[in-house]
C-alpha cells in the first residue's frame, strides 16, 4: 500500500511539469554583421525560450550567450570581449552588474534632483550597455565611411566618438565628430543607429536608485581610409 502511494504521489508530481513543458527547437539567424543561435517553441517560433548565443559573422567569434524567457532575457548574461573572455556579466533577474572589465567611462555625468535643484555630478558606476564591445565597435568600423569629397581634398584623418545619455526608459546617442562634413556626419550618425540597434542599458544608480547619466564611447578613427578599432 505504501508503495502505491509513493508511486500514485510522484506520478502527481510529475504529469503536470510533463504536461506544461513544450518542444523547442534551434533556430539559426544571419545578418550582414551578426550570426545568432537560439531556442524557440516549436509551434510558435516567434517565441525565444531556451539558449540563446551570438557570434560575429566577421571573424565568427563569441560575442555573448545567456537565456530567453518566453522572450524575455532572465538569468545571467555573458558579453565578450575581443580575446572571447567575459568583459561583461549581468544577472537580467536581479538587474545587477556581476563583472565589468571594460575600461570606465571618464565622462559619466548624472542629473541627480537634490531637493528643488538638478546637481550635475560624476559617477563612480555610470550607465553600461549591455552588449559586446566588439560588436558594437566592429559594426561601426565596418559600416562609417569616408566620403569621396574629403578623400578628393586630401583628409585622411577623421575621428569621432558617440555620447549616451541613457534614462531609465532608454538611451539617445549623439555624434561628436572632428569633421562636420554632412556626408560624414550622416554616415556617422547610420553606423551607430545599426550598432547600437535594440540595445539595452543598465541606468546608473544613485543611492540606489536609477538616474539619468551620459556614456562617452572611446574614439573611433578613420586614418588612411581605414578605421582603427577600440580597444
């Protein structure tokens, strides 16, 4: 009798975890830059639910890997960096920071509202996108060009650097260019729309609590016609 018990309580257990699971299966995503691997359902492949892992299609080297909800990211998040070691690991379930080695933003400014005032101060731990850096610096690289007119004048050296001010609802980016050639600013300006497309932030905080911040990206250089990574 005992025993039909064990047996009737582990078959209670079980069917309903059997019954709510769902099949998965692996999609595979390619774009000019990106090449992604990721779980879906397998009735509703509009649905990312299981590993996710994401590699450039430049060099196919490991950019970041972690886990999809329902189509949410939850859990722990790894972003690479160019040697494929972790640059960046967040935890999306308790939005924290883990472990950062990128170089710090020496121009993290906040807006922190004290009392009746806006008091413009320097933060420790400024905002950090959360992305691999050379993702984001490769595509760029790969997509800024310099214009024929410059390049007819004799310009050969061009620089520009990308500055965030990143909010709890999202981030804007402005272009700081050495040259304010429009060719050159437009082709600025479409280079870090398509890197920096879909990616998210973590604000930074305050006292604990999010506040607005700018992010200064490191330069990038366009010297000989060829563009000079960060590193």
């Amino acid at each position: 009798m005992h025993v039909y018990r064990f047996w009737l309580l582990l078959f209670c257990l079980i069917t309903p975890a059997l019954l709510l699971a769902q099949p998965h299966k692996t999609v595979k995503k390619r774009s000019t830059h990106l090449s992604e691997q990721f779980d879906v359902l397998a009735d509703n492949d509009t649905v990312r639910d299981g590993t996710y892992e994401k590699r450039s299609m430049h060099n196919r080297k490991l950019l970041e890997t972690g886990q999809y909800k329902a189509n949410k990211r939850v859990g722990v998040w790894t972003f690479y960096g160019s040697d494929e070691q972790p640059e960046l690991i967040y935890d999306y379930d308790a939005r924290q920071v883990k472990s950062n080695t990128r170089i710090p933003s020496a121009s993290s400014v906040a807006q922190v509202q004290e009392g009746d005032s806006i008091v413009t101060m320097v933060l420790d731990n400024g905002p950090v996108y959360l992305a691999s850096s050379p993702q984001i610096y490769g595509i760029i690289a790969r997509t800024v060009r310099l214009p024929i007119n410059l390049q007819r004048a004799g310009v050969n050296f061009l620089s520009f650097k990308v500055l965030a001010t990143v909010s709890i609802s999202g981030a804007r980016y402005r272009v700081i260019a050495s040259n304010q050639d429009k060719e050159f600013l437009k082709s600025c300006r479409e280079a870090v729309d398509l890197a920096l497309k879909d990616v998210d932030w973590a604000p930074a905080r305050y006292r604990d609590q999010p506040v607005t911040a700018t992010y200064l990206f490191e330069e990038v250089v366009l010297q000989g016609y060829v563009v000079a990574q960060p590193r």
